[in-house]
C-alpha cells in the first residue's frame, strides 16, 4: 500500500464524479490527495445501492510526473482509513455512500 502523508486528514482528500460511460457501467468517484512531494489518485467503483470498492490507485512523484504507478486494488486490500471517512462523508452527485468493501487500515 502506498504510504498518505502522515498528517492527512478526511478533508485533505478531494473526491470528484463521473457519470458512466454506458447505461449499464456503475458510476466512478476520482479521489486523490496532494502532498508537498507526490500526488495519489484512487478510482472508487459505486454499486446503486451506496456501496464503494476502491478499484486501483495511481501514484507519481510532483518531480517526475511522467512516471506513474498504478495498482489494482481487490476487495481484500485495506485502504488509508482517512480515504474511508472521506468517501463515507462524500455528499455529492452519488451520495450517499453506506459502505466501502475495502478494509480499513489502522491510522498508525
């Protein structure tokens, strides 16, 4: 799992829509957090029934942009728990969300 900054907070994490590209995909909520040195982008997959699964996670250095890791992330996966308690209070086109799939990792 790629490490947030360690003084990241719920309200630190930025979470932008997008409707789906076919009547039958689910729709996909971008979240991403920005730090002095690197930038980290989640894509969150949401069922119709206010169930998140974030599907994969992107990450690049602020000097190299060009060099960017992706990850898939499975259900199995803890994800950062400020990431969780931002999606939970996420209030804007798809909300709410009930629940995310991912386990929480501890903040420490």
């Amino acid at each position: 799992m790629v490490d947030v900054p360690k003084q990241l907070a719920p309200a630190d994490i930025d979470i932008e829509a997008r409707e789906p590209r076919h009547r039958l995909d689910d729709p996909v909520l971008l979240a991403w957090v920005v730090s002095e040195a690197e930038v980290i982008e989640w894509a969150v997959d949401l069922s119709d029934d206010g169930i998140a699964h974030v599907v994969c996670r992107d990450s690049y250095d602020k000097s190299t942009p060009e060099s960017v890791t992706s990850e898939a992330i499975p259900a199995t996966e803890p994800i950062p728990q400020q990431l969780a308690l931002a999606l939970t209070a996420y209030s804007g086109q798809f909300s709410p969300i009930e629940a995310v799939v991912n386990p929480v990792a501890s903040s420490e």
